[in-house]
C-alpha cells in the first residue's frame, strides 16, 4: 500500500513544481517586457511651446459723471479702459524618467503677458445760437460757439500685465497598459508658483452739456454758454504672489498606433492648487469739476467744486484655489511629439479689483496651444 502513495506524492510534487515554474517564467518574461519598455523609452523630454490665452478684464475707473456723457450720445469711458483680452505667451518643461522605473520628476514654467493703449475722442458739431451780439441786436442769422466749448469726450487708456505659473512635480506612471499600447496615466503631486501684475493708467475728459442762453446787453442779445467740465486721471498697479502644494493627473490613449512609426494619441489632465500668497492693490485717482460760465463770447467765469484725491495702498495675505485642465492630440514619434490643444486655469479671488476699497475678483487664462517635445537619452 505504501508503495503506491510513494509515485503519487511524487508525482503531485512534480507538476507542483512544473507549475511554479511555468509562473515564474510568464513572470519574468512579463517583467523583461516592462524593462525593456522603459530601457527603450528615453530618460528626458524637454518640451517647448506657445500659448494664445483669453484673461478676465480688469475693473475700470467709473466716476459718475461717465452716467452723462453716455446721455448725451458718447460712448462710455469705461469701454475703452477694457485690458486686452488676449495675452501671448510660451511654456517649457523638463522632465527626467530614471531607467527602469515609472517615476518622473519634472519643472515646467508657463509666462503670458499684455499690453494695450487705447484713445477715443468724441466732440458734437459746433453750437449755434440764434442771437448775435449788439449793438445788432436780436437777429436771424445764428454764429458759431468756439469748437473749444463743444460737447466732448476724451478717453486715453493704457494697461500692461503679465503672468507667470511654476511647477515642480514628482510622478508616477499608475497606468502602464491602461489605455493600450503608448498610453499612460501618470499622477503627480509637487508645488506650484504663480505671479500676476498689472498697471493701469487713464485720462478722462468730458464736456456732456453746453447750452447757450441770452444775455441782455445794450439792447439786444449777446449769447452766453453754460457747461460743466470732468477731468480725471487714475492709476492702479495690483498683483498677487503666492505659492502651494498641487496635485496632476495626466493621461494620453492612442488613437492610431504604429508599432514601427508614429502614433496619434488623445491627450488629457487636471490640475489642483492651493496658493498661499499675499495680494497688493495701490490705486490713486483724482476728479476736478468745474461748472463753467462764457460771456461776451470768450470771457470764462469757473466755479471749482473741490474733489479731495484719493489713494490707496493694500495688501492683503488671501489663500487662492486653483483649478485647470487641458486636452488636445498628438504625433508622438519614439523621440519627438508635437502636441496641440486647449487648456484653462483659473485662479479664484486672487486679485483686489477694487477702487478705493478691497473687492477680491477671480482670474482666468484660457486658450489653445501648441507644443513640441524632444526625448534625449535612452
């Protein structure tokens, strides 16, 4: 009886170890296949691009009287302080991949910048009066007012702003396979740095009003002119400085694969910040007002109506969230990739938009890109 429990134990025992074996091989073989994924892939990629963004404005100088020249058929000051709604700008990035591991480390910085300077001048036809000046008396045939006292607006705007976002970011490729054969997913966590400025300036004058009346004088009519004259200068500079801890996720699935050429892959990510920084907004604006009198057709009597000038200067510690995300294709080549897409960030209460007091606003960039990557090493 012995005898024959001793040939099936072996037996057991033998496919045991066939069986362990045969793992042991799948296993090894399928480890040689991920080496030699990342022995053949290269160690550094250093990426350079272009960016058209879309920002959100900054907040104009409104003094009351604007309210009357948009009355009397003007376009309003405030549109033409609007900043440029586009900025141009570049990114690059380098990131290193150690052989032998899904590990990424990587710096990537991304700068945009606008400047704008704007003018609009309005004036009406010259006013007419139906009276003439002694010693003619009252009369048909009207003259002209000086142009000097026509109705008028006259804006000048100028703004300059730039931006600049840094990363420092380790990743980890957690989908090897994921989405098939090139793809990966890789996410990241790091610290971010972001700086924004901006300078404004503008020069307002306005003239919303002129009548003219009669004036009695040696038996007849002399006419008389009566308005109000606006004249504002403002200035603002504002930034916000602030960095924090980030989170990435970015993915790329093939959309055509070539295992002897180039693929075409479909590319997304998100992105999440928490900034810690400090926001500054020094802000300065001054109104005179005049309500103006003209006798005798050039003779001016002024009454000022003071407008003490106001200044402030602020800065503010403020905790800033950000968001962002892209997506876009690209042509990977084993050593190249040319990537184009979209991408928006948004940065939530991150500037003091106010006048004269704090009034925190959001800031957005948005737009397309176009990138391209070299792979060096390997």
């Amino acid at each position: 009886m012995s005898e024959l429990i001793t040939p099936r134990r072996a037996d057991l025992r033998w496919q045991l170890l066939t069986t362990v074996s045969a793992l042991a091989l799948l296993t090894l073989a399928g480890a040689d296949d991920v080496q030699a994924q990342t022995q053949d892939r290269p160690t550094v990629w250093v990426e350079i691009g272009g960016q058209l963004e879309s920002m959100t404005a900054s907040k104009p100088f409104a003094p009351a009287f604007t309210d009357s020249l948009v009355a009397a058929g003007f376009v309003d000051p405030t549109v033409v302080q609007r900043s440029p709604r586009h900025s141009i700008g570049g990114e690059a990035k380098v990131t290193f991949a150690p052989e032998g591991t899904d590990w990424t480390f990587s710096a990537s910085v991304l700068y945009g910048r606008s400047s704008g300077n704007r003018y609009l001048h309005e004036q009406t036809d010259a006013i007419r009066s139906k009276y003439v000046p002694p010693p003619f008396g009252q009369g048909k045939k009207p003259i002209s007012l000086d142009p000097k006292f026509n109705n008028l607006s006259d804006t000048t705007a100028k703004h300059n702003e730039s931006h600049t976002v840094l990363d420092f970011q380790v990743g980890k490729d957690v989908g090897v396979g994921m989405f098939g054969p090139g793809g990966q997913s890789v996410l990241g966590a790091g610290l971010r740095f972001a700086q924004f400025s901006n300078q404004s300036s503008v020069r307002m004058q306005g003239r919303p009003n002129v009548i003219v009346t009669k004036a009695p004088f040696l038996g007849g009519y002399y006419p008389q002119y009566e308005f109000d004259q606006y004249d504002v200068t403002g200035h603002a500079s504002r930034s916000f400085r602030g960095f924090g801890p980030s989170l990435s996720w970015d993915a790329s699935a093939p959309v055509l694969h070539n295992p002897e050429g180039a693929d075409i892959t479909f590319d997304w990510g998100l992105n999440a910040a928490l900034l810690f920084g400090r926001q500054r907004a020094d802000v300065d604006h001054q109104t005179v007002h005049m309500h103006n009198i003209v006798k005798f057709g050039k003779k001016i009597y002024p009454t000022y109506f003071p407008h003490v000038p106001s200044s402030s200067s602020r800065s503010h510690s403020v905790i800033v969230p950000n968001l962002g995300a892209f997506a876009g294709m690209s042509l990977k080549f084993p050593n190249a990739k040319v990537s184009l897409g979209y991408r928006a960030d948004f940065f939530f209460g991150a500037v003091d938009d106010g006048i004269d007091a704090r009034e925190t606003s959001d800031r957005s960039f948005h737009g397309p890109f176009a990138k391209i990557s070299i792979g060096l090493g390997g």
